[in-house]
C-alpha cells in the first residue's frame, strides 16, 4: 500500500473541485468538517477524501487542467453537497472555535417525498473557495 493511502471504498460518482490553495482547502475540509485523507499526491497537489462514505476530490489550480471557462469565486455557483454527517453539532462547535461564518443557519427541515416526510438537522458553510456545503444529520421519517 502508498503512504498516505488507505483502502477504501471508491464511490462511481466523486466530483474533484479546483481550489485555489490546497493546504487552505485541507485545513477546512478536514480539520473543520472532519473528512479523512485516503489518497494524497503531493507532487500532483491532489487529494482524496473521505467522510463516512461521502467522497470528494480537491486539486489546486494548475494551468493544464480541464477548464470550461473562466474560474472566479465562488467557485461551484449553482450547487451544493449534501453531506450525512451522524451530528451536526460537533462540526459546527469546530466552525464556531475558529470563528469561521456560515452561509446559512442550522435549521430542521422536513422534506416531502411521495407519503413520507424526511426530517433532517442541517445547516450550510462555504469553503474557502466558495463550494457550498450543506451538512446534514437525519431525524427519520414519518407518514403523512
């Protein structure tokens, strides 16, 4: 096995995110957030994390990447993951320790789908290149 790389589970569907400083970008996702390092490239500035089964890749900027146009903060306008967290309350203690802003406040939602409701704890925090991120703990379901 690689230093640094753990075995593990690969998802089909992993979106990698450009970030503008991978170190600054570590640092949130997995001091704050709590993901895990499975695979680093230094060399690459490339990373593979890991929370729970909710998968992720970041690299920095570089000039030979697949870019469809101009990149400009925030970065990922028009989406946000999703990410099933068992509680809410610790990431957000670690947030609130280093005073870093969320996007939006946690709330409870109860989403409705076909005769259940899905009920879920969540809140959402941008990382540093703007990414929206929206945490979740899940509450359960009940028939309506």
């Amino acid at each position: 096995m690689v230093e640094n790389q753990k075995a593990l589970y690969w998802n089909k569907m992993v979106p990698e995110l450009i970030v503008s400083n991978l170190q600054e970008s570590l640092a949130f996702w997995v001091n704050l957030i709590g993901f895990e390092v499975m695979y680093q490239s230094e060399e690459e500035r490339f990373v593979y994390l890991d929370l729970l089964g909710a998968q992720v890749m970041l690299e920095e900027m570089q000039p030979e990447q697949w870019v469809t146009g101009e990149l400009e903060k925030p970065l990922g306008r028009g989406i946000n993951f999703q990410i099933e967290v068992p509680a809410v309350k610790p990431i957000l203690e670690r947030l609130e320790r280093e005073n870093y802003p969320l996007f939006d406040a946690l709330e409870e939602r109860w989403y409705q789908a076909n005769d259940l409701q899905h009920g879920q704890r969540q809140f959402l925090v941008q990382d540093p290149d703007g990414y929206l991120l929206r945490l979740v703990e899940v509450l359960g379901e009940v028939s309506v």
